[in-house]
C-alpha cells in the first residue's frame, strides 16, 4: 500500500466514481513505484475511463485480456480485460469484467489510437468481444481460425506426456465438462 | 517481387514475407506511385507461437525459461521483466547485489543489441567495411556475454528472487578490460555514423516521424527518444540498480533515421557509464532468495529493453501456474510507426526505413 496516495489526484477521483464498491487500490511495486488498481462497475464506463486518461496525456502501455475460467463466477462472468496506462511514472491499472449481461467492451481507439493492435488481439486470441472497433480485422492467425481459438490448445508437452501423467486425460474431461 | 497494377499509376508492391531486403517475417503491402509510397498495409502472424497460452501451462519456474525466448536480442529484458513480475505479486524483496547484477546484464545486451541495429543499418546503406566495423566490436560484448554467463544470446542469468548465480571479480576485470579495448574502436564508428556523408545523405530527412504522431501512436523506446519524447522505463519508474547510478535519457529532436541512429549511438555511451558504475558500487552478499508461497495476487512490472518498454502482467491464483501472463514487447508499439515514417518515402529506403524501429517479428508475434 502507499502511505501518501501518489499520482494525479483529480485523475484517481474520476476513475474511483466508476469503480464499484472496494474496486479501487492503491499499490507500490518492489522497486516503491505506485501503482492504482481500479476495478469498474460495468465494461461501457471504459469509454469515460479512457476519455479522463486521454485529457491527463497518460500513454496506454498494454491491454491484458483473460479468461476468468477458474473463477467461482465464471459462468455468469467469463472474461476480464485489465487496462495499463502510464502518466508521470505512475501506472493506473483499470480493469473491466465482462458478464453474460454486458458481453461486450467498447473500443478505446477515439482516445488511444495504439489500442488498436491490443483490442484486435484480444478479440482473436481470448474471444472477447469489442464493440465498434473500427479495424477488426485479423491480427495474427488467419481467419480461418475460430476466435479465442488458444483457449482450445493442448499443449504439445501435455501431448507427449499423455501416456505417463494424468495431464491430458483432465483434459478431455474438463472439454466433456463443457467447461 | 511481383508488382500488380491498381489503378492508373499506383501500384501494390508485395514487400516480404520472405525478402532480401528485410531481416524480419513480415509482409507489407506498399501502395506505390512512381518510386514514391503512398500508403502502407502490414500483414504479420507469420511466425505466431502462442506462447502466452504455453505460459498458462507451465508453472512460476518454467516460464523463466519460456519467457528468455520471446526474442534473442532482448531476451534479457523478458527474463529480467518476468522475474520482476512474479516478485511484485508475490512480494518477493531481491537482494542488493542481484539487483546491480541485473543492472550490469542488461546494459550489456543493451550495447551488443543497438550495435547490432547499426551494423544493418549500415549494410542497408550499402556501407559494407562499416557493417563488417560495427559488428566486430560487438563482437567484444558478444565475447564478455560469453565469458560471463556462458552464452552468447540467452544469458539464463535471471530467476525469481535474484540471480541464478554470481559473478566474481575476475568477472568484472575481465569486463573492464574488455570496455577498454571498446571505448576507442566504438568512438570511432560513433563518429563515422555520426558525420560521414554517404551515411548522413541517405538518413538524413528519411523516414519523418513527427512528434505528436509519436505521441499519438504511443511509440517507445530509442523511436520515440528520437522524435524528442522523453521517456526512458529506467528513468520514470527506476529498477533494480538505476534508481542508485548517474545516466542520461538520450534524445533527438530531428524525428528521422539519423535522430534514430544518434539516440541509440549516444545510448551506448551511457550504457558503459552505468556499467563501470555497477561495478565500482556493488555491494557484497548473496544473490538470491527463494520463492516460499504462492497466493491468489496481480500485477505489473516494466524495463526498459534496447528497443523500449517491454511490460507484464500477472494473475496467480494458489496453484503454481499463472492463470494470465501477459507481456506486451517494444516492437508491439512502434509498428504502426512504419505507416507514417514510409509514406511519401521512396521505395529505394522501405528497408532501411523498416530496419530504424529494429523490428523484431519474434517479440511481436510471440
């Protein structure tokens, strides 16, 4: 935790009123550099998230898509995409939940161009949908392949074990699952 | 190459994936008038690994190795940022020395990977004796990373809580020989980059990235430092050692490949100057501790890698396989750079245009 709250005040105010309930912390790292960590309470606040950012001149760093699979709400809440923006060395972590009601992001790009490659990404490679993206087209694999289609991947050395662990077997179980 | 006509007289030039002309597979589509780019279409995903996904499936001590080959010339940084990671998360406090080591390492990949991107840079312009030059004095940095760490690209130096290993004063001396027999020989290239004419003519006013389209396409690294942004991960938000030595953010208000070629000229210097600063300051003791618990925990960690900001991301749960690992490489940022650094260029210099954001596929695509 940091003992003085460090950053743009006036930005931490903003993005805190979108947070829900107990969706805000303030960090540091192990180097003592501060970090905020800003949970919101639906995707589409995004767009004010990133129009506040936009106007303090902070620089997106990278957006993090994932899966939220292992998670107790998983199913009513399957994806998650945390944001990081860096202003005056200080980081602003903002992250979204995606839910069975708001399944969708919107895009960013209005405010950060560079989100372009980071949104296309993540529609293709984790299966999160961004709305009104304005180039979605493939980044990386060829379209012929299904979105999130690395979620599906067994890994060659789950593979070549199959036979002397217990690996790949959970595997295809968990695929029965549906899970 | 094929060349297909549009319309009138534009053309589509089919630039790689496969190309003499280009180090890296990658495939741009150049809308070419005359001998003049007007636009610029960049297809990738030809050598895409997955390897975020592999990291989901290997535990905390596997992915230090995963991650180390992300890329080759900058495989220090994802080692070194995804060890700082996992320490973030799991509040893991590395000793001193291992934190002056890590500092030491990185500028030496630091040094060998910019005179890597001259040496090309120099072969692109056609200035065969210079690339030959330039790369035999990396070849000293090589021989130290060799002597050092016993490898000459994937040092295998970090590990979660410190360093694997120590390096002792025969280490250092034989460093501080080498930089000796390095200093003269590189000033001397320094200054035939800097001033020779047929190098000059051709970088000079070639592949423009103004500032505000820098600003605006949040390049990083020795790009962005070259169009006058200051920006520098080693600066902003000091690691390891870099809080403890005197440097400067070297940049460059021209905006074009000779601004590009000076920051990253001047970057060398500075490198040195933190390298004999880690070892005239590092302290004694161990170099290491070890990983006790793992806990359900997230978060980021930068660097400052030769080619810019490299930055993760981690969520653990209690198990000892990351539920996300997340990086995001310098090359990721600065490609878009290429759409307004070749517009208006002529096609003559789409490769050394490429060749100025030292691209590397292998980050990007992972």
């Amino acid at each position: 935790m940091q003992e003085v709250i460090q950053g743009n005040t006036a930005l931490i105010n903003t993005l805190a009123k979108l947070c829900r309930e107990d969706g805000v912390r303030h960090d540091t790292d192990m180097s003592g550099n501060a970090q905020h960590w800003f949970e919101l309470r639906s995707p589409s606040l995004i767009t004010a998230a990133a129009a506040a950012l936009k106007d303090t001149a902070a620089r997106l760093s990278l957006i993090s898509g994932y899966s939220r699979a292992s998670q107790p709400d998983a199913e009513e809440a399957p994806y998650a995409a945390c944001y990081h923006f860096v202003l005056d060395s200080v980081i602003y972590n903002v992250t979204v939940t995606l839910t069975r009601k708001e399944p969708a992001v919107p895009t960013i790009t209005p405010w950060f161009a560079n989100a372009d490659w980071h949104e296309r990404e993540m529609i293709e490679l984790v299966g999160i949908t961004v709305s009104n993206q304005p180039n979605p087209d493939r980044l990386f694999l060829d379209a012929s392949l299904d979105p999130g289609v690395l979620n599906k991947l067994v890994p060659l050395s789950v593979m070549m074990n199959g036979a002397c662990t217990k690996d790949l077997w959970e595997h295809i179980l968990t695929r029965r699952e549906g899970k | 190459m094929a060349i297909e006509q549009k319309a009138g007289s534009t053309f589509n030039i089919p630039l790689g994936p496969v190309h003499v002309a280009l180090e890296e597979p990658v495939y741009f589509d150049l809308q070419v008038e005359g001998e003049i780019i007007r636009g610029t279409t960049l297809h990738s995903g030809h050598v895409h690994r997955g390897m975020e996904n592999l990291a989901q499936h290997r535990n905390l001590i596997m992915n230090q190795t995963l991650t180390e080959r992300v890329c080759s010339l900058c495989s220090n940084s994802h080692a070194f940022t995804y060890a700082m990671v996992v320490e973030n998360a799991l509040g893991i406090k590395v000793p001193e020395r291992a934190h002056y080591l890590r500092t030491l390492t990185e500028e030496i990949k630091r040094v060998a990977s910019h005179l890597f991107t001259l040496a090309i840079q120099a072969h692109l312009c056609g200035f065969e004796s210079l690339f030959m030059h330039t790369m035999e004095i990396r070849e000293i940095m090589q021989d130290v990373k060799e002597s050092l760490y016993g490898n000459r690209m994937n040092l295998a130096f970090n590990c979660i809580g410190g360093t694997k290993f120590d390096l002792d004063q025969e280490c250092f001396d034989f460093l501080e020989q080498s930089l000796e027999k390095f200093m003269p020989q590189f000033r001397e290239v320094l200054d035939i980059f800097e001033t020779d004419p047929l190098i000059c003519a051709r970088i000079q006013g070639t592949g423009i990235l103004p500032k505000e389209e820098a600003i605006r396409l949040g390049v990083v690294g020795p790009v962005a430092r070259g169009s006058g942004l200051n920006i520098d991960v080693r600066k902003e938000t000091p690691y390891a050692a870099y809080g403890k030595v005197d440097f400067d953010i070297v940049t460059r208000d021209g905006c074009d490949l000779y601004a590009r070629t000076c920051v990253r000229l001047h970057e060398v210097l500075e490198s040195v100057k933190i390298i004999k600063q880690v070892i005239r300051d590092i302290p004694e003791g161990e170099t290491r501790v070890h990983m006790t618990h793992i806990f359900p925990s997230q978060a980021v960690a930068r660097s400052e890698a030769p080619r810019g900001e490299v930055i993760y991301y981690i969520r653990t749960n209690s198990t000892e396989i990351p539920e996300r690992l997340k990086w995001r490489v310098p090359s990721y940022m600065n490609w878009e750079a290429l759409g307004v650094m070749l517009r208006n260029a002529k096609v003559a210099d789409a490769a050394l245009i490429t060749n100025t954001i030292d691209p590397c596929v292998s980050c990007t695509e992972r």
